[in-house]
C-alpha cells in the first residue's frame, strides 16, 4: 500500500513538472508570436460634433448691416453701436459686414449665453490699435464667408488696446475668448503683423472655408481643440502653423483635420497638437518647416501623446522631424513624401504601419520608435544613420548636436521589438539598416536592406534575438560588423561573402536555375543575405553576380554561409561576427 501512495504521488510530481515545462514553452512562444503586442497600439477616436448650420454655412437673415467706408462707418438695424473707429455688437443674433475700413475694429460683448454670427460679404478691414474682431464675451462666434466673396483683415505691428492688459490679449487678428466657427465657401485672407492670425481660448471650427494667412507668430491656435473640416488653408507663419494649446485636460488639447487642402510654411512646427492628432477623409496636406525660429521645435506633424492618420496625401520636408509623437503614431493608409533633417516618423513608444505609401528620401533615421510594426503598405527609406531603429537604452542616435534630439519613453527590454508582418520594405541606409535595442521578428512581408558600405555598422544589428518565420529578406552590406539572424528562426537562410559595387546585379537561382531572388545593389557590399520560403533544407543554391555563377551552397543549417558566427560580439546565436573579407 506504501509503495502504490508513493507512485501514486511521484507520477503527481511529474505532471506538475510537466504542466509548468509547457508553461514556460507556452509563454516563450506567445513572446515570439507574431500576433503578439507587449504594447497597446489602440487609436483614441475623436469625434467632432458638427451642427447642420455649422455645415451649411449659410444665413438668410441678420439683425444688422454694418456699412464700412473711410468717411463713415454707418449701422442699419439694432444690437451693434459705432465709438469712433470701434464697432460693438451687444446682443446675440448675426451681424452683415461689407465695404472697406482702414482704421476699424470689431468687438463681440454680449451675453454670455447668447450667440453671435458675422457674415463677411467682402469685407476690407484694417485696424491700427487691436484685433480686427475681438471676441470678448458671448456663447459661440460664428464668422460665416459669404457665397463668391473675398475679405481680407489686417492688424497692426503693435496693440495699443488691450482686454486684459496682464496677458496683453488680444493677441491674434480674429481673436476669441469663445467658441469659434469659421465657415462659409466664400475667401478670407489676413495679415497678421502683430502676433498670430486666428486664435480661440476655446474650441475652433473651420468648416468649407478657403482661407489664406500670413502671420508674425502662429497662423491657427485654439486652446481647447482645431477642427478642420473640408477647408482649404494656406499659411505662411514665422512661428507654429496650426496648434492646440490645452494642457490640463487630456480630452482636450487635440487636433482632428477631415479633408480638405493645407498648404503650410513654418518657422516653427507645422502642426501641433497638445494630445491628439487625428487626420482623415483624404486630405492634401503640404508642409514646409524652415527652422526660422532656431531655438524651437520644427517638426511637420506633431502631437504630445498620438497620431492616427487614416488616409491622405502628405509632401513634407522639415528640418526637424517629419511626423512625430511623444507616445504612439498610428498608420492606416496615406501617400507620403518626406524630406527630414532629422527623423522621418518618430515616436517615443510606439508606431504601427498598417497600410500606405511612405517614401522618405532624407533622413537622419527613417523610422525610430520604442516598437515598430509593420503589417503592410510600402516603405521607402534612405537615412544618413539607421533605417528603421528600435530606439532606447544605451542608443544614442539622437546625441550629435542636431536639433529636435528625442527622448524615448521608459518601456521594458522585452517590449523594445521591430515586427515585420507584412508589406514592401526598401532601407538604404549609412548606418544600421534595422536596428533594435530589443530583439526583431520578421513573419513575412518583401524586405530589401541595403546596409552601409563601410565598417562601423551592419545591415540588421539587434541586441536580443531575431527571428525569421517568413517573408523574402535580402540584406547586403559592409561585412566588417555583420550581423546574421538568429539560429532559431524557422526559415532558412543562406549567406554569401562576396565583393562587389554599386549596380551590381545580385540574383540567387535554384539547382534547376529557377531564379529565387533578385537585386541591383546601390552601393559596395562584401556580405550578402537571403532568406525566403523558397529556400528549402538540402537543396543547393547559387549566387550570381551580373550573370555571372560565384558560389553555390547548399543549405543544411537555418543558417548556411560563410559569414556568421556562433556567438559574436555580444554572445548571442548569430551575433555579430568580426571577420574581414578579402
């Protein structure tokens, strides 16, 4: 009986080993898993709510006609009043402004509950002391563009009359404490010489409108949320473009543009949300930042905690990073050209390509983030440091002097990842070509590395592991540095230590000659990888260059070549191996 208990709680003993050996399998598989996310990468949805006659634009009745002329400004109807070169409305309803002012001002003191709208039929006005229109106290302004007209509003290059002379406000040519709502199809044009040109301490609206700006400070500025809606928008800033400014509420502070045409020049940033920036319904967005304003920030897009973009067509060419944020981008789709003086798409914890085109033809690093995925669209990157880098611990990428140096939020070693599910990646790069602090894992997807020509760095360099379980990978690049994938990845691979140029034609065939792979390289190399399904255990592979047969090998190991090592510089399967090439 002694003998059956103690069988019986041996074999115990022996499940429960069991249950915790598959356990730890278990868990090590999810950690390699490609559906395997250590981060969230969930979008916040913004929606803005938008009344019929916010959208409509269009008013049949008003409460006053304000004539403007040089000789006599002249009101017909009841709520507004003229003092010299001020004209004061007092009492909600809307207000028809038309004819041409050299000295005038606008300002909205009613109730606070009561709402004011100002249709501009036309409009030339120009104020010497303030804002042109000042929206002191009311509900909601509402500034609608008459149907084929054209305004135009222009301040001076000092305020000699302030609302509130602590904060020296006004400090924008349309300037509200209120809700704001721009809309209308007609034209508005502003010259804003004093500080920005549109400014609401509230939320601000801009529906239909086609608006044109140029301004001593920033060009849009609502504090609460700017949403753009359709608009078509030029503006030339010496400070930022278009920003939100709220910084105590978290639901606040966003930016949310659905169409529409921006065309922007900034000192500054070209957009800045405080939170979010959202961005879709296909919109035309052009960005220059020139770095005017040296000490500043002078990125394109810009936001302190996300950016989704669903869709558009973006041409960008900043001087400090092209798309950035200080937590998490999100892409679903888009057509992007950039040009960066520093990176084109950084985040500091995350950034997850789901569909588009993004080409960056200058970069100091094309893509950088904490974790990278990748599940489709096509990437172009040429970078004068990294491709595509797995930002944070010891990296020091950021540290030259340039300007825009980023940060990176403090995420775990195990969550520094560059995942490669799906898409077209092309990395031409003088330094890493992928780079992770953390560990990569590539499950599919077409992937062209063209890594640096000279010693110093390789064309994939990671710290933990990198994993190979599908896709078509060719990397090419100085062998000095070289780094191999992991010896446990589950698709083979076969590694070439060969010499050659730029314009080389390298295509890799099959023992029956049928070709596998193909690349014109676009720099020196003396190390060349693929890895691809088509390559399978046992069979032999042969590598040409410009048609002519090199070497053939056959591939019995995950990893088979001449250039790798068991155990490089960090101690690693496939670490760096730091044999020189003849």
């Amino acid at each position: 009986m002694k003998n059956k208990k103690q069988s019986i709680i041996y074999i115990l003993i022996l499940l429960i080993l069991l249950v915790v050996i598959l356990g730890v399998i278990y868990l090590h598989s999810l950690e390699n898993n490609n559906n395997y996310v250590p981060i969230s990468t969930e979008t916040t949805n913004i929606d803005v709510d938008y009344t019929s006659s916010e959208l409509s634009g269009k008013t049949s009745e008003y409460n006053a006609k304000i004539n403007l002329s040089n000789e006599n400004n002249t009101i017909e109807g009841t709520g507004a009043t003229i003092s010299g070169s001020n004209i004061k409305i007092s009492n909600g309803g809307t207000y028809y402004i038309t004819g041409t002012a050299s000295n005038a001002s606008i300002t909205i003191d009613a109730n606070k509950d009561e709402e004011v709208g100002i249709i501009l039929d036309n409009a030339n006005i120009t104020s010497t002391t303030t804002s042109v229109i000042n929206g002191i106290t009311c509900k909601k302004l509402t500034i609608t563009l008459a149907d084929n007209s054209t305004n135009y509003l222009k301040d001076n290059n000092s305020y000699t009359e302030f609302t509130d002379a602590e904060k020296s406000e006004p400090d924008g040519t349309i300037f509200t404490k209120t809700d704001l709502v721009i809309n209308g199809t007609g034209k508005l044009v502003i010259d804003s010489n004093y500080k920005d040109s549109i400014v609401s301490k509230d939320t601000l609206k801009i529906i239909n409108s086609e608006i044109e700006l140029s301004s001593a400070d920033d060009g849009i500025r609502g504090k609460d949320y700017v949403a753009i809606n359709n608009a078509k928008i030029t503006i030339n800033s010496q400070g930022d473009g278009i920003k939100s400014t709220n910084d105590e509420d978290t639901s606040l502070g966003y930016i949310a543009i659905e169409g529409g045409t921006l065309n922007i020049k900034s000192g500054a940033d070209g957009i800045q949300a405080q939170t979010i920036l959202n961005i879709s319904q296909n919109p035309i967005i052009n960005i220059t930042t020139d770095g005017q304003v040296s000490s500043s920030s002078n990125k394109a897009l810009k936001a302190g905690t996300e950016i989704t973009i669903e869709n558009g067509t973006f041409t960008i060419d900043s001087t400090d990073d092209s798309i950035h944020s200080n937590n998490s981008i999100i892409i679903n789709g888009g057509t992007f050209k950039i040009n960066s003086g520093d990176d084109g798409i950084h985040a500091d914890t995350s950034l997850v390509v789901n569909d588009g085109t993004i080409d960056v033809t200058k970069s100091y690093e094309g893509l950088e983030s904490g974790y990278i995925e990748i599940n489709g669209g096509t990437i172009s990157v040429i970078a004068s440091d990294d491709g595509i880098n797995i930002g944070g611990g010891n990296d020091n990428s950021s540290m030259n002097g340039r300007k825009g140096q980023n940060n990176f939020n403090p995420i775990i070693d195990s969550d520094k990842k560059l995942v490669i599910n799906q898409g077209n990646i092309k990395v031409n790069s003088e330094g890493d070509g992928l780079d992770s602090n953390g560990s990569m894992y590539i499950n599919g997807g077409t992937i062209v590395v063209e890594g640096p020509a000279t010693t110093g760095n390789g064309a994939l360099d990671y710290n933990g592991e990198c994993i190979i379980t599908g896709g078509t990978l060719i990397a090419y690049g100085a062998g000095g540095m070289w780094q191999n994938p992991s010896n446990t990845s589950t698709q083979y691979m076969v590694v070439f230590s060969s010499m050659g140029n730029n314009g080389d034609v390298l295509t890799l065939k099959d023992s029956s000659g049928k070709e596998i792979a193909n690349v014109t390289t676009s720099k020196s190399y003396s190390a060349i990888l693929f890895s691809s399904d088509k390559i399978q255990k046992g069979e032999t592979y042969t590598l040409y260059v410009n048609g002519n047969e090199i070497e053939s090998l056959t591939a019995e190991d995950i990893i088979t070549g001449n250039v790798f090592s068991q155990g490089g510089m960090n101690g690693m399967p496939g670490g760096r191996g730091m044999r020189n090439f003849n």
